[in-house]
C-alpha cells in the first residue's frame, strides 16, 4: 500500500457510516464525564522479586470504555503530537466498536512497532500532551493503554505489507536493528523493496532488547513485533558490524542501492571524578546488557553481574529508573537514585518514579557525587555528595544545579552504577570517507529526509541525536524511508 492510498484509507475511515454512528451513540457531556482508566499493576512487594511486566494492560471491558473517551475532534492535535503520525482517532473508534483487528490494522500503517510503543514511549510528553481534555482541566485519554490493548489482543494482524505494488527490486541495507531501524526497514519493506538489517549483536532489537528491562518490555512483546516484521519480507543478518565485518563498499558492490545507519549511541560516559575505575563503579550499560540481553542473575545463564547491597545509580532518566528498579530485583537492600537537580527537573517518565519509589528506591535529589572511596582491596565503598542548589535556567530552560559550600556528606555504598548519558558509536561514522560528522560524534543529515553528506546514506535515532526515545527514533525512520523512496522512485 503506497501513501496516497493510506491517506485516502484514513480519510475514508474518517466519513464511514460507523463512524458518524458512534459520535451520536453518546453526547460529549457523557464522554467527558467518564473518569480516565487505571492501569493494573502487579502489587510491589511482588515484583521486586522477579522480572514479570509491571503493567498487566487493560481489559477489553476497560478499554471499551476508555475508547468512549475520545470525542473524535475534527482536528485531532494527538496526531501531530506522535512523532509517527498514527490516526490516534481511528484505531480508538475501532476499539470502541468492538473492532480491535481494525484498530491495530489502522495503527500498523504509519508504526511498526505498536506493541512496544505502547508501553515505553512517553505518551505524556506527545500524543496525550496534545489531547483536548488538557484544555479542559482533566486527564487525556489514555492513547497509550489503548495502543498496547490493541497490538496485545487483535490477534495475528501482520504489518501491512507491499500486496498490490510492484516490488522495486532494489536492496536497501539497514545498520542497527533498534527502534530506527526496525521503523525504517517496515516502511521501505511496505513500499516493495528488499530490505536486509545487519544487527552486530546476537539477537535482534538493539536497545529494545539491551536496554530496557523484561518487567518494562518483555522480549517476547519485541519478538512478536520482529517476527511481524520477517513476514513483510525484512530480512534480519546477526553477528555482524557494518564497518567492521563488513564495509559500506562491499554493501554497494553486493548490490545494496543506500544504507540507512542506526547504530545507535552505546559509548557510555562518566563524569571524570576521582574513584570511577574502582571495582563496583560501572556503566548503566554494561549492567543492563548484562542483565537484559545476556541473561545475567537469571538460571542457565553464566553471565557474570556485580551485585551490591547498597546501590546507588547516578542519574535521573528513564534509563537511570530501569538499573536501579533492576537493582533491586537482583538483590539490593537499599537502592538509591542520585540525582544533581530536583525530581520536578528528573526527565524520566513521572510512572517509572512512581513505580521506582513503590518499589522501595530512595530518591537523592539536589545530590551530586563527588568522589568514590575504596577499601583495601580497591573495592568502591563509599561515595562522597555534593548538595545541590537550583540556580538560573540552562540552555535547555532547565534550573542549573549550583553546589551549596561546605555541603558534602558520605554514604556507604558497594555499588555504584552510571547512568549520565550516552555517545553515539564511532564506528560506522570513522569507517565511511566523506561523512559529516558534527563535534559530538553524530551523523549530521538534513532534518527533513535524514539524508546525509553521502546521498546514498541515511541516518537516524541516537547516532543523529545523541540519545532520544523509542518513538522520535521510529519517527527518523519513517522520514527516512520516505525520503529514501522519493529518491529511488524519481518522485
């Protein structure tokens, strides 16, 4: 299906008989009076014992009502709230008519990844920020819960394939089978051409799978979305590093017609202060990796894993939220998460600070770390804080952290994990001659169709921004995808 028709698709839905029928089956006044539903959670005494989903979904009777919320506006600004541009308003009617196969249909044509969307993308911040009942002083309809509903339970609905275009016949190679490069390879494989990704490591999902934690997105949810994937015709080659096993000029010489790179941002960074190199001190990286992907604490696994008892994980974003939530189910007496600013400056997703907290996480804020100390054996046991005070507004808008004098207090710990953020991967930009590569280590491209130095190499997702979220990568995708086409297809 190309874009004209999936444009015409939308706007057909949009005048269906159904659909004037469930606008008049409730006034407004009865949909906006219906109070927004809550997500099933497992209890938290519970969980911290194991790495089932926190979040259970929604039922189909909680759902149906739900979906009642969304008045249909005419202009519904919670499309051009989503960095992919679903039709939020015509997979929710669905669902309120009893249609869930429909709603995931309808969602499927412009995402690639619903099931996993659902559940980490930051909805508060996109879609539902955009939501008419912002303005009117209540909660937005609940886009997310409802996109995980119907991806959860419509059943076998495949991503829409290329049925009824001629295939291009053209190869189009993808480094990185993370959230770009999964959106990125859907939309090429709908438009007709033979699209191939090249993961370096040996499973396929990158960030999703390495990254964030099974009680957060199970690998079966990320599977599931792959395996739908395959079947519109994406091939998946493991084990292999563009720009070491093999190079951008075998890619052309076997055929591939452009690259799209989605490598990702895995280098990470740490603060510069004396004790980092003590054992017990690591990347948040290296320790959900570890965890995650390589199946560490978890029984017929070898992997090694530091466990600690007092932890601390330096940060506050979402991924600062996923170690030390992990710390805790591995063991960690007290968990603790140090933060420079205050927690209304924390960028995490305000749900994974709830859960964190229910799940017993101490939260040091206005805190910085200044110095590790180690025992005799070169063994982290102590860090020493620095107390923080809000100054003047960054460039980011945010407070700056000023350091208050002579307030510095030091606390045990046997553990402490990094989580400041991340750099892009060198290499791929520092294999390819002729790429423009800023200051930070990130592909430059044009904003508008990810196009690079290099006109038949894309790019998108941490290595263009330097860290983003799951969504707004899948959205460097799509733009990619189509400007890609429109240049293949001379459009």
């Amino acid at each position: 299906m190309n874009d004209t028709a999936m444009k015409d698709l939308s706007e057909n839905s949009r005048m269906a008989p159904w659909r004037e029928d469930l606008r008049g089956s409730r006034s407004a006044k009865e949909r906006t009076s219906t109070p927004r539903v809550k997500m099933p959670e497992l209890d938290p005494t519970y969980r911290v014992t194991c790495n089932d989903e926190v979040n259970r979904g929604l039922t189909p009777a909680q759902a149906a009502v739900e979906a009642t919320r969304c008045l249909d506006c005419p202009d519904p600004q919670c499309v051009t709230g989503c960095p992919v541009g679903i039709d939020i308003p015509g997979f929710i009617k669905n669902i309120e008519r009893g249609c869930v196969g429909e709603a995931l249909e309808v969602i499927r044509l412009t995402s690639a990844l619903p099931a996993v969307c659902g559940r980490v993308c930051p909805q508060e911040k996109q879609c539902e920020s955009r939501c008419i009942y912002n303005k009117m002083k209540k909660q937005p309809v609940a886009i997310g819960y409802l996109e995980r509903f119907a991806a959860d339970n419509a059943g076998n609905v495949p991503s829409d394939t290329s049925a009824g275009q001629q295939p291009h016949g053209a190869r189009i190679a993808v480094a990185g089978s993370g959230p770009a490069g999964l959106s990125f390879a859907g939309d090429m494989a709908r438009r007709g051409y033979r699209v191939t990704v090249f993961e370096a490591l040996h499973e396929i999902g990158g960030v999703l799978k390495y990254g964030i934690p099974q009680f957060r997105l199970p690998n079966s949810i990320v599977d599931r979305e792959i395996e739908s994937l395959k079947a519109s015709g994406v091939e998946f080659v493991k084990d292999c590093i563009v720009g070491k096993t093999i190079s951008y000029d075998d890619l052309l010489s076997d055929g591939y017609k452009a690259l799209f790179v989605a490598s990702g941002a895995g280098l990470p960074r740490f603060m510069g202060i004396p004790g980092e190199n003590y054992i017990g001190v690591m990347s948040c990286n290296e320790y959900l990796t570890r965890v995650n992907l390589m199946g560490a604490g978890t029984e017929g696994y070898d992997t090694p894993v530091a466990r600690g008892k007092h932890v601390a994980v330096i940060g506050g974003g979402n991924t600062a939220m996923d170690a030390v939530r992990t710390a805790r189910r591995m063991g960690a007496e007290r968990a603790m998460v140090v933060y420079r600013r205050g927690e209304e400056e924390m960028p995490a997703r305000v749900e994974e600070v709830k859960h964190a907290r229910e799940e017993g996480v101490e939260f040091l804020t206005l805190h910085n770390p200044v110095e590790y100390i180690a025992d005799d054996s070169g063994h982290v046991r102590s860090m020493k804080l620095q107390r923080m005070q809000l100054g003047e507004p960054d460039e980011s808008g945010r407070r700056s952290p000023v350091p208050v004098d002579g307030a510095i207090e030091e606390i045990p710990v046997d553990m402490v994990i990094v989580s400041v953020g991340v750099s892009p991967n060198p290499l791929i930009p520092a294999s390819i001659d002729g790429l423009d590569v800023s200051r930070r280590g990130t592909i430059v491209v044009n904003d508008a169709t990810m196009q690079s130095s290099i006109p038949t190499i894309y790019a998108g997702g941490d290595i263009v921004r330097g860290g983003a979220t799951v969504i707004l990568a899948m959205g460097d995708g799509r733009r990619a995808a189509e400007a890609l086409h429109a240049a293949l297809s001379g459009c």
